[in-house]
C-alpha cells in the first residue's frame, strides 16, 4: 500500500492510490486534467485526475448591530475539485 502526504489549498492531505478527495479549487483546471503533486515526506510524486468541480452547502453570515438599523446578510459557496489519485511513483 503506497502512502504519501500532499499539500493543496493550504491543507495536508494523507492519500494512497485510488482514492477520491475534495479539494480546494485549483484555478485553470477542468475535468479530466492531470495534477501532479510532491509528497512532503519523501521525493515521490503523485498524479491525480480531476473528476469534477462541486459546491459545498451555503454558509448564511448574518451581521445585526442593536439599536442602529443596521442589518446585514451575506452568504457564500465553497468550491472544490473532487479529485482521483492515480499513482504514487
């Protein structure tokens, strides 16, 4: 079983080969591109393959100031690459 650690997005990630991960968006990548990634523990390389890009569940931040009027509600979505693990070499 190959095991490695890669690093996207500002988060470590511990995978091994054909596993299926949501991380955060890469700009420029589509579905069916190659990634390539380096294992922060050793010299191996791993190459995934993009499946397809999602949407996490709205996050609602609501922000109330007693006594003022004041009233505000934003909301926002989360995009993630669901991404495939292809071989640890």
């Amino acid at each position: 079983m190959n095991i490695a650690i890669i690093q996207t997005g500002g988060k470590q990630y511990k995978v091994c080969e054909g596993q299926e991960l949501l991380v955060e968006r890469i700009l420029g990548k589509k579905e069916k591109d190659k990634l390539q990634f380096d294992d922060i523990l050793s010299n191996k390389k791993v190459i995934a393959n993009v499946l397809k890009e999602e949407k996490s569940d709205k996050i609602h931040i609501i922000k109330f100031k007693n006594k003022t009027r004041y009233r505000r509600k934003i909301g926002h979505r989360q995009k993630y690459l669901r991404i495939k693990i292809e071989t640890i070499k």
